[in-house]
C-alpha cells in the first residue's frame, strides 16, 4: 500500500526555555500513513504528540528529516490536510452552515455546490437540524462535530485531530467517539488522532503508536482491530469490556506509567 | 413603591449566590436622576442658591425655547401650512446662532473628525497588529501623544492650521485617533491561533486570513475602540472650539461663560451629555447587531 504522508527520520528541536541548549520535542520519527488507516499517538504531555501533528499539518518545520505528502515535501499547511483542534476553533460570526462552508468559500468553490457539499456533511455528524445555529449555542460535543464536519467538507486526503474529544464529557466523549469512527468508515480518510486515554486509544486505532517525551519518540507500535469489532457487533462497551481489549489496556498502561516512574531513578 | 425598590431580597432561584452586582439597577437609577432635579428644584425655589451660581431649572427649559427658536420656528410652520399670514416671533438664537444651528456646527466637526479618525485608525491599529515593523514605526508616536492634554497642544494646532476648521478637526481627530488604532490593534490579538491555523489548513491565502478571520476577529474591539473615541471627541470639541469658531456647542458655552449667562452654560452642557449619550446608545445597539457574539465565546 502506498503512503499517503511519510515522515522520514524527524526531528524537531526548540531553544529551551532557560536559553541553555535545545529541548528535542522529537527525535528520529519516521512513520508512514496508509490509506485507510487510522493511526492514534498515545503518551504523557510532552512526549511530542502535538510537534508530531502540527509538523504534519505544516505549522511546523522540522529541524531535520523530511516529511512528504504523496511524495511531494510538505511546507505549509493545505486543504489536503484537515485539522480539527482541540478546542473547536470555529469562527463565531458564522453559523453552523457557514463555518462547514468555509473552506470552500475560501478555496472559490461555487455556492451552491459547497451548501450542498457542507449540508451533506453536517447530515454525516448528525447537524442538520442546526444549520442555522450560531455556534455559540452549541454544546461543546456539537461544537466538536461542527469541527469535524468543517475538515471534511474540504475533503483532505488526511485528517489530523489533535485530542478532539479532551474537553468533552465522559458520556459525550464516548458518542463522538462512535460518530468519530463512523464518519471515518464512510469517508475512508487517512486519520491522525491524539488522545490521552488509553481507552479511546485501542478503541478507534487500527495502528497505536506508543510516544515517550524527552526526548519524543516512538517506543511502541501496535497494529490492533478493535474498531472493526465495533463496526460488527455495533456494541462498544462489549469491545471496550472484552479480555483481550483490558489485556492489551494494561499493558499499554504499564508502559507508560513505567516511563513516568522510571524516569527520576539514577 | 420605595418599600418594594429598597427591601431586602432573599436567595432567588435565577440568581446564582454570591455573583457580585446581580439584578437591575433600572429602577433605582430612575430614583437617582428624580431625586437630582427635585433637589435642583426645591433649591432654587427656595432661593438658597443664586441663580447667578445655579440658575432653576424653568430657566433653562426657557431659555432652550428661546435659543432653539421654538415659537419662531412654530409660525413658520403655520405660515407654511397657510394657518398665520406672517412670521411674527423673531429667531436670535445665541450668538447669532440658532440652537440646532450651533448643534450641528459641532457634530459637523466631531462626526468629520470621528469618520477621518477611523478610517485611517483602523487600518494603522491592525498593520501594527500584524506586523511588526508597521508596529515599531507607530507605536512610540502614539504613546507618546496619547496621554498629553489636547489643550496642550491647541496652540501648536492654531499654529500649523490657522484659525480654520482643519485645526479643530485636526485637534479632535487627534482624541478619536490613538483610542481606535489602540483597540483595533488589541482586537487582532483577540483572534486564536488556532482559527488562524484552521483557515491555513483549509486553503487561506494570506489575504484572506487577514479579511475573513483577522477583521471579523477585531470587530467587537474596533467597535469598543469607537465608542471610546467618540467620547474623547466630545470631550476635545469645547478646546476645539476655544479659538475663533463662530458657531458650535462649545463656542455658545464659552461665550454664555463669558457673560455670565449661567442657564445657557447648563443649556449647553445638558445639549452635549443628550447627544453623547443618544450615540453611545446607539453604538451599542450597532454593537449588538453586528458582533451578537462578543463575550460569548
């Protein structure tokens, strides 16, 4: 399978804060993203897991290494990479509709071809009943699906999510963690997404890649099937509860947290 | 009715405990403005103050009639509407200046200057905003003249414009100035990084970044900038009119001073607070219209 985005051996490196040196916010990434796939970066803050996106989506150069799109070297940030932020990011003098067309009124596309394409999308996060909103009177989880239909009417090859789910409610956080993968079997984007909670990690990846700070880097990479398992039965607290997902929690688990107290030892 | 306005209210359920300053203070500012020209009243009827000092309120509210025209401007109605052969009652105004006269020589250079302050504050408040070098180069002028008294430098004004009227809209043009480039360069920072970074990754171009987040992002600050100026306006508009206008609000108080003609003093000083208040109300129901999301989000 072709690579739709590969990383080369990334670095990034920041002056630190005390002027003495640099602190590597990551070291030697390399990691390829495959159509279809949907590749969740797990660690504790600061293990690089947001430099590695925004170096993808281009906010960011990378002090060494090369990172390409479709064999092309990114350097800046396009419509063929979505974002959706961790807060929502949505523009508040445009309702529902207007910020899902955004985009496409930016990229000149005609008016009622991108109302009909932003109108489809909000059908696909379950909006259009709210077109018309300002998105002020939104929840937080109608925000975040506002958020998410907005990256996709763009129709990016990619889409990066950094921690979109972080500020929500648990019990909101798990439906928009089924909307999520929904939207994602529909569209078949290639998805990068960051979370902190090793639960939603295992659940949505079909790649987990496991990141460690100081410096940032991959320490491990599991290939798992658990969002599959969903899509069959359609019950994801019987994915979430099964011997096998608890298994592979606590391992995740220990590994992390095996990082963290591992870490002040001599 | 004062037992309902002052008595001590018990936890209700729409207020939430301990918020400072909660419910409306409509009522009780109504009782405030009724007890201050009652009291103005009462203690000029009762000949404690001379009128010289605080002339009774039916003095000003004549004198309004009289420098506004108002019975001369009645017959010409009626002459118009056939009801009176001639105008009888002669208009004198003050200063050989009717009332509305004198109110729109001074909107005239408030407005004019208030409209020049903002078409070249803004553009100047967001370029410092979003570039540093447009920063640098405007950002030690305006600190530096902003806090300085406009009657200081009135004379520089007469100066380098003459007795004109550039000189008074310079003058005022100066006031409205620094507080609107102040705010529209604040408004630029009020907008996320990671709006900007969301119309990047959608296909922005620079220029669009800037029209269709940077400006839309600014606006409440702009408008709240505005506002500021405007009052700075009025505020600069008596210094303005110190020096040789014939016509205007300022010019009728300065001259009313000068014969100590107290009432007309009151007339004109009750005239700018009625159109200074009447704009701001209306600047913010503007406000309301066009940024219904400040403070939302």
């Amino acid at each position: 399978m072709t690579a739709i985005v590969s990383l080369n051996r990334v670095s990034v490196e920041f002056p630190a804060v005390d002027g003495a040196g640099v602190v590597k916010a990551l070291e030697d990434v390399s990691l390829d993203f495959r159509d279809n796939e949907f590749v969740v970066a797990l660690g504790a803050s600061g293990c690089g897991k947001t430099t590695l996106l925004n170096v993808i989506a281009g906010f960011l150069q990378p002090t060494s290494g090369e990172i390409l799109h479709k064999d092309a070297p990114i350097r800046g940030p396009g419509p063929d990479r979505g974002v959706v932020f961790q807060k929502h990011a949505l523009l508040p003098w445009l309702n529902v509709l207007e910020n899902t067309e955004f985009g496409l009124k930016l990229q000149g596309v005609a008016k009622e071809d991108r109302l009909s394409r932003a109108r489809d999308y909000l059908a696909l996060v379950g909006l259009s009943d709210f077109e018309r909103y300002p998105i002020y009177q939104l929840s937080g989880g109608m925000q975040q699906r506002v958020g998410l239909a907005r990256a996709l009417t763009c129709d990016p090859d990619m889409l990066l999510m950094d921690e979109p789910l972080g500020a929500l409610d648990a019990f909101t956080r798990e439906n928009m963690q089924e909307l999520v993968l929904d939207a994602w079997r529909k569209t078949r984007k290639v998805v990068f997404f960051i979370t902190h909670s090793v639960e939603e990690a295992l659940f949505m990846a079909t790649r987990l890649i496991v990141m460690s700070p100081r410096p940032g880097r991959i320490t491990h990479t599991y290939d798992i099937d658990f969002c599959d398992r969903f899509f069959e039965t359609g019950n994801a607290r019987a994915v979430k509860s099964s011997p096998e997902f608890i298994a592979l929690r606590e391992e995740v688990l220990s590994i992390i947290y095996g990082e963290e107290t591992g870490d002040g030892l001599p | 009715m004062m037992r309902g306005l002052f008595k001590r209210r018990g936890p209700q359920a729409v207020e939430q405990y301990g918020a400072p300053g909660q419910g409306s203070g409509t009522a009780i500012s109504a009782v405030t403005i009724v007890l201050i020209l009652g009291g103005w009243w009462v203690v000029t009827q009762l000949g404690l103050i001379r009128p010289l000092f605080l002339p009774a309120p039916e003095m000003v509210i004549s004198k309004f009639a009289k420098i506004a025209c108002t019975e001369h401007y009645f017959e010409q109605m009626l002459v118009a509407v056939g009801g009176m052969a001639k105008v009888e009652a002669k208009c004198h105004g003050f200063s050989d200046h009717a009332l509305h006269e004198h109110i729109l020589w001074s909107l005239y250079r408030v407005f004019g200057a208030f409209a020049l302050a903002t078409v070249t504050a803004i553009p100047i408040g967001i370029a410092m905003g979003m570039n540093r070098h447009a920063r640098g180069v405007f950002d030690p002028p305006i600190e530096f003249y902003r806090p300085i008294p406009p009657l200081a430098y009135l004379p520089l004004t007469i100066i380098w414009f003459g007795i004109g009227e550039s000189g008074k809209l310079f003058l005022i043009f100066l006031a409205c100035f620094a507080p609107i480039a102040i705010n529209a360069r604040a408004g630029v920072r009020s907008v996320s990084i990671e709006q900007i970074h969301a119309a990047y990754s959608m296909g922005a171009s620079h220029r669009q970044v800037l029209r269709q987040v940077v400006l839309k992002a600014a606006l409440p600050e702009i408008l709240t900038g505005m506002r500021v100026a405007i009052a700075f306006g009025w505020t600069t508009l008596v210094a303005a009119e110190m020096v040789a206008a014939k016509a205007g609000i300022g010019v009728m108080v300065l001259n009313a001073a000068r014969f100590l003609a107290t009432d007309i003093v009151f007339l004109g000083i009750i005239v700018i607070g009625a159109v200074a208040f009447i704009f701001d109300l209306m600047m913010r129901r503007f406000e309301r219209a066009l940024v219904p999301w400040k403070g939302k989000v």
